[in-house]
C-alpha cells in the first residue's frame, strides 16, 4: 500500500510536468499535512509551480488572479524568514487592499534522505541543488480593493516588485530595512488621515491553547476590524520575537477571526502564564499604537522604540505599578505624544529616551 507522501505525488506529478520531481517530492513530503485537507491536487500543483521558481537570486515568487466577486486571490510562495508573514501583510495594506481571508503554511525542516518516503540513489536531492533544503512558506490572500481604490494590473506588478524587494531583504539579513520599507509604504498608502479613536478601542480577545499541537501554541484572535488590523497585529508579535508557524484569518460579519501557531523567542511553546500575560497586553498596545504612527516623523523608527520602551517598563515594574504604567499607555494622547517623540531620531532615543524611560511616564503624566 502506498504512503500518503506517494499518493500525492502521484496526484500532483501529474499536473505540473515541467516541475523538476525532487522539488515536487520535497513540497508534498515537508508541507504540514492539513495544508492538503485545505487545497485541492489543481491548487496544489499551482504552488508547487511558484515553488519550482523559486531560486537563491529570486527568494519570491507571486501571483495574482482575479475572482468572481471583483476580489482578488494572492498567492505567495517564499523562502521562509522571520517577520515575513508581517511584512507581506504589511504591503497588502499598504496598497490598500483589505485582507478578507487567508491562510500561511511553512514547510517543516528536511529529515535525513534516509528517512523520506521512498528514499533511495533516485530519489535523494542532488548535492549542490540550491535552495531545494531551504524551508518555504506558502501565504494565500484573498483580497478586495478598498472603496475608491482600483486595483490594476500596474498596481499588482508594483505590488509584486515591492514584496520581492521585501525578501531581498530578508534574504540579504537586512530586517531593520525591510520593517522600515513596509512601515513607510504602509503610512504613504494609507495616507495621514487620522483614525477615529473609537475604533481603538475595541478589546482584542486573546486565548491561548497549548494542548492542540504538540510544538506550537495556539492562539485564537477576536477584534473588531480596524485598517491594516493584520498586519500591526502579527508586527507586534515579530517585534515580540515571536515565530508565526502557521495562520488562518477571515473576516466575519464585521469581526476577525484569526488563529496563529506560534512559537517564543527559543523555539518552544508559550506556556508560562506571565509571558502569555506581557504578550497579550503589549501585543495591543504594540497594534494600537501603529495607528498613531502618521505623527510620528519616522514611523519605522518610532514602533521600533516602542517595543524597546515597553520592554524596559516590563522589566523594571511589577505588580500595580506595571498595570498602572501599561493602563496610562492606552491613553489617546499618551500615544499621540509617544509616536512624535519615539519617531523623532536615533539620537533622542540613544541619548535620553532609552537611558531615562522611568523617568518619561511621569513628565507625560503632566503634560498638559
């Protein structure tokens, strides 16, 4: 009797000829096995033909393709790198399209050739083929434009250019660069218009589950939508050091509904109820604030300090006084005052900001 791994090959073989077999055998043997509940073998073998693509030099490859209901369906299929999954998001929205539904799979690591399904001198990766160990993650969108906006054919090659030039960076270690390309495009694209600021206020419901998988926590998100909601979420949770695994997100009659496989700093899963506690809470002040970013002079530079500030006031408060400092930080014009002075420069974080954070919640106490 054939094993899984082989009845999809077979499946898959089939429809993409001109896809070398040893790629077609690494995609169908490291995919997470729920990503082929999902997709149908046509669907499949569309990704795999973006995977056959895929080469050192060129990290991304994209596509997109309009459907019935004047959506569109966006396929991208990487390299994987931390902080990706945020950045593509990031892009999206700042393009102005609003993220309906999708899901993001990541390969697991390579097993030894000995251990793979049918392994033998025909079937082992040839030495010196690029890339083919490397993991890769497999992101559906499925997108609308925003009101007014037209989502043309040069706007979707711009897209794709601006998300390969996203991965380059990666690619290249560049990470800083690439989070201040995505949070420049993402304030241009949405313009300096002031978001309400009762739409902020919308409680995001975090629940973690740690007996579902057995290498992942499972966190489960409910909030009410918010523009690039998404992608200020899962940029919290990278600036956290947080692994994204695996996602799925829709929308539902006006309410998201997201679900992540993440993993902490070192690889393991979430359990302690402190740490679950810190993420939860500077995870939606890490959201929040991203909406204040249009006052900030540098929007790349100002989220980037605020995680470093809240950090600081996690480590050095405890109890009430942590509470006390996390509760004042909702304050609409704490975060209006904290976007221009954290996106300000280098220098004024460096020289007194960082060095004198405990010293900084007061003077904002007391500014008029």
């Amino acid at each position: 009797m054939m094993s899984g791994v082989e009845v999809r090959l077979g499946q898959i073989r089939s429809r993409c000829p001109d896809v070398d077999e040893e790629i077609v055998r690494d995609f169908v043997s490291r995919m997470d096995s729920e990503y082929f509940e999902r997709f149908e073998p046509l669907e499949v073998a569309r990704h795999v033909e973006l995977a056959g693509r895929l080469e050192l030099r060129h990290p991304c490859q994209v596509s997109i393709e309009p459907e019935r209901d004047d959506g569109f369906e966006i396929v991208i299929v990487a390299y994987d790198y931390f902080s990706e999954f945020a950045g593509i998001c990031g892009l999206l929205s700042a393009f102005r399209l609003d993220i309906r539904e999708g899901c993001s799979y990541t390969f697991t690591d390579p097993a030894p050739a000995s251990s793979r399904p049918g392994a033998g001198p025909s079937s082992r990766p040839r030495l010196g083929r690029p890339g083919l160990a490397r993991k890769k993650i497999v992101d559906i969108f499925r997108v609308r434009a925003l009101s007014g906006e037209a989502f043309t054919r040069d706007r979707q090659l711009l897209l794709v250019a601006e998300l390969q030039t996203m991965v380059a960076l990666l690619d290249e270690q560049r990470l800083p660069e690439a989070r201040r390309l995505v949070n420049r495009r993402l304030v241009e694209g949405l313009g300096r218009s002031r978001i309400p600021f009762t739409s902020l206020l919308h409680p995001i419901r975090i629940h973690f589950d740690n007996a579902t998988s057995t290498t992942d926590t499972v966190m489960d998100i409910r909030s009410i939508d918010a523009p690039a909601f998404l992608y200020t979420f899962v940029n919290a949770l990278a600036l956290r050091g947080i692994y994204i695994h695996q996602a799925q997100f829709e929308q539902r009659n006006g309410e998201l509904r997201d679900r992540f496989w993440i993993r902490g700093r070192h690889g393991a899963k979430i359990e302690d109820p402190r740490h679950q506690h810190e993420l939860q809470a500077t995870a939606a002040l890490i959201q929040r604030f991203a909406h204040f970013l249009p006052w900030a002079p540098d929007p790349a530079k100002a989220i980037e300090h605020f995680d470093c500030f809240l950090d600081r006031i996690l480590e050095e408060t405890e109890g009430a006084d942590s509470e006390r400092a996390l509760a004042f930080l909702r304050d609409k014009k704490t975060m209006t005052l904290l976007a221009r002075l954290l996106g300000a420069s280098d220098f004024l974080w460096e020289e007194f900001l960082r060095r004198n954070h405990t010293d900084l919640l007061p003077m904002l106490e007391e500014y008029p």
